[in-house]
C-alpha cells in the first residue's frame, strides 16, 4: 500500500483539537506521543541488535564456504600454493568465528549453535591439514568426505542461528501490537467523555494517525513472518514520520538479509550454479520422487582434465574464469529441468530428472563433445581448449541413497580419468561411451 497521508506534527493535531474539547485533546495528545516515542524507539533498537546479530554470522557462513573450497582444492592437488592459501583462508574463518562468537546474541541457543559450528570447524580443519598428499585415492575420497559432512553440520547450525534472529522480529510486532492496543484503548475511553467532539474529528484522527499507525502495525508483522512490504510514504518530519522511515529501513534491512542467506544457502558464489549443500537437497527430493512414483533418474559427475596445469601456468584467477565458462557451457548443453551445481573446486554435477542410465549416457556425451568443441578466453585474451571427464550413474539400480549415488557417480569419474580421460564413464551395467 502506498499512501501519501497529510503532512503536520501530532502536537499540531492536538493543538487544533483544543478548539472543541481542551481536556481530551491534551490526553490524546500525551497518549499519541509517547506510544508513537516509545514503538520508535523499540523498533530502531530491534534494528541495531539485529544488524549486530546477523551481520557477523552473515560473515562467518562465508567464510566457512571460502575455507570449505579451498580445503577441497588442496585435497584434490595437494600442492604447498594451495595448503598455503588453505591455511590464509582457515585464519580467516578462525577470526570469523571470534567475531560472531563475541555477538551480543540475546538467545543463548544462538551462541549454542555457533559454538557447535566452532567445535565442528575444528573438526573439519584438523582433517584438512592432517591429509598427506601421496594418500590413497580411496582414503583420499574417504576423507574428503567426512570433511563434507562436517562442513554440512556447520553450514546447518550457522543457518539455524540465523533463523533464531527472525525471533527477535516477533518481539517487534508484539510491542507494536501492546502501543497500539494502548493508543487505541485511550482514544476510546476519552472519546467516550466527549462524544460530540469525538464525532466531529474521528473521520480526521483516523485518517491522520490511526490509518498509518495500523498500516505499519501490519506491516511490522509482515516482515516478523519474514515478508518483504512495499515502503509507507509519509510527508513531514514528525514523530509518525521517523517511525515510518524507521520501519522502512527495518524492512529493507530484513530483505537485503533474506536476499543475501538465500544466495549463500542456495547458490556458489563463483559460477551462480547451486552448491554443494543445495545439491543434497535436491537429491533428496529426487530420491523421494523417485522412490515414490518409481521412475529413474541420471547423475553425473564431471571436472576438467588436468585443471592443475591450468592453475599452474594461467594462475588460479585464470582457473576460476574457466571453471565459471564451463558452467556456462554445461548450463546451456543441459535442458530446463536438469539442476546443474558445482560440486567442489572444478567438479560439477547434474540431475538428469526422468533419464534412464541409455539416454543420460548420450546426453553426457553430448556435453562432453559440446565442451571439448568450444574454446575459453583466459583473462588476457588467449584462447584455450578444455577437455573434461564425466561419470555417470542411474538410481535407483542398486543403490539406496545419496551416498550409494556419489559413490557410483564418482567411482565412473575416477574410471574415466584412469582411462585416458576425455571420455564418458559409467557405473557397472553401462557401456562406456568411448569404446
């Protein structure tokens, strides 16, 4: 709703009331104010604590993300450049923790959660820096992913916390609610004392400071439940109009927090694809489908052949502009209904909803030819050609879950390099697709 209400103070509101009933209008106008001072004040105080709750956890969730990819890129290489940039971004997660575990949280069950994401990064850590780099590839695998579920437990404690914050919003709205009833209940009662008067200014009274202070009494418990409202416009700079603005910011706040969880949640920062974590959980809803109305679907697994070289001669900054070019390639080679998401460091995976293992066969190596064909521009202009090697595997075959599906899928990526790379592999039943 936008209104543009009529521009004065309260006290003028009052001062003009006076010509009919002296009394009422001094009460209303001692009642109007306060309630009007005191929900202001609530509502910027709800604002600090909260920026001051979310802000450092905002922080800290990236943190956590930036350490999870570059632990995973010294698990896969192994080299000293990427335990040292490990280790940076460790440190930085370290002080990350520090900063929100200081948060003046006023639930104690917010701090609980973060602690329980410390002790669970330190976890994650010690496993990162303990991997040697001449380790079995399945102790390797292994350990890569019990650093994930680690770095899974931390991601969902971090977010519960979050999500206590929007606590503090219904507190919001129960204190708006208290002023309001109070307002309202004052008005009523002196209003009975001079009915003549009251019936004389009710229509302006309401239009004037009621309508306004029950829109943003709505709109207060919008953003509580976590909605986004448009902006109430109201002229002048009075006490109703602080509290408007107040209210605004309040909700432009809550929205860009929303907007900037959801993105961390859902989406990898680098490539736009979905995460890790958002990958999980669209397979579990997979599964769920599937095991439901008994239909098959494909995965696949796939990453570039010597991507090490690539971040050797080219640099990382390099490495990362061809990683986000290949998930433009892969983005555009796949249908609507198949979810794309970066795996980890330049492994990207695919849902092929509704794809028998024969056809997600020709559809990855459809993508697989699309790659090899195409050319990327580094950051300096040069061209350069990537080849990448695909997994592939079917559920529900023989597997039960998501792990029996990683594993399959990972085991025919692991089979495609051990082969020559550059080709198409697939879980045991399955031709595969370069003989």
């Amino acid at each position: 709703m936008d209104m543009r209400y009529q521009d004065g103070t309260i006290r003028l509101h009052v001062t003009t009331a006076l010509a009919c009933a002296l009394a009422l209008v001094f009460a209303v106008a001692g009642v109007s104010f306060f309630s009007v001072m005191e929900l202001t004040h609530t509502i910027e105080e709800a604002i600090e604590e909260s920026t001051m709750e979310s802000q450092p956890l905002l922080e800290l969730i990236q943190a956590v993300q930036e350490s999870y990819l570059e632990g995973h890129d010294y698990l896969i290489y192994g080299t000293k450049s990427e335990l040292a940039e490990y280790r940076s971004t460790a440190r930085r997660t370290d002080l990350a923790f520090e900063s929100a575990m200081k948060a003046p949280f006023e639930d104690e069950k917010e701090k609980e959660l973060v602690r329980k994401a410390f002790i669970k990064w330190r976890v994650a850590n010690n496993l990162t820096l303990s991997h040697s780099p001449g380790e079995d590839p399945g102790i390797k695998l292994m350990h890569m992913r019990k650093i994930d579920d680690q770095m899974d437990e931390i991601q969902t404690s971090l977010n519960r916390a979050l999500e206590r914050t929007q606590v503090e919003m219904d507190e919001i709205k129960a204190g708006a609610f208290a002023l309001k009833k109070m307002f309202t209940i004052s008005i009523f009662i002196l209003g009975v004392l001079a009915i003549i008067c009251i019936m004389l200014l009710w229509r302006w009274l309401v239009h004037s400071i009621t309508g306004p202070l029950k829109e943003l009494a709505n709109n207060v418990n919008a953003v509580g439940t976590g909605e986004v409202v448009p902006e109430t416009n109201v002229a002048g700079d009075d006490e109703l109009g602080r509290l408007v603005r107040a209210v605004n910011d309040m909700s432009a706040r809550v929205s860009e927090n929303t907007t900037s969880l959801k993105e961390l949640a859902e989406r990898d920062e680098l490539t736009g694809l979905f995460n890790n974590r958002a990958l999980m959980g669209l397979l579990e809803d997979e599964i769920a489908r599937s095991s439901r109305y008994g239909h098959t679907f494909s995965f696949i697994l796939l990453d570039i052949d010597h991507f090490k070289d690539i971040n050797d001669t080219y640099g990382h900054a390099a490495g990362d502009d061809v990683i986000c070019q290949l998930a433009t390639l892969i983005t555009e080679s796949i249908r609507e209904v198949d979810k794309a998401a970066r795996y980890g460091g330049d492994e990207i995976a695919v849902i092929l909803p509704e794809t028998d293992g024969t056809k997600a066969l020709a559809m990855a190596e459809r993508v697989r030819l699309g790659v090899s064909s195409q050319h990327v521009m580094l950051p300096g202009g040069e061209m350069l050609r990537i080849e990448i090697s695909i997994g592939m595997a079917e559920y529900p075959g023989k597997k039960e879950s998501i792990r029996d599906l990683l594993l399959a899928a990972d085991n025919a990526l692991y089979e495609a390099k051990r082969k020559g790379r550059n080709r198409v592999c697939t879980e045991s039943g399955y031709p595969d697709a370069n003989r």
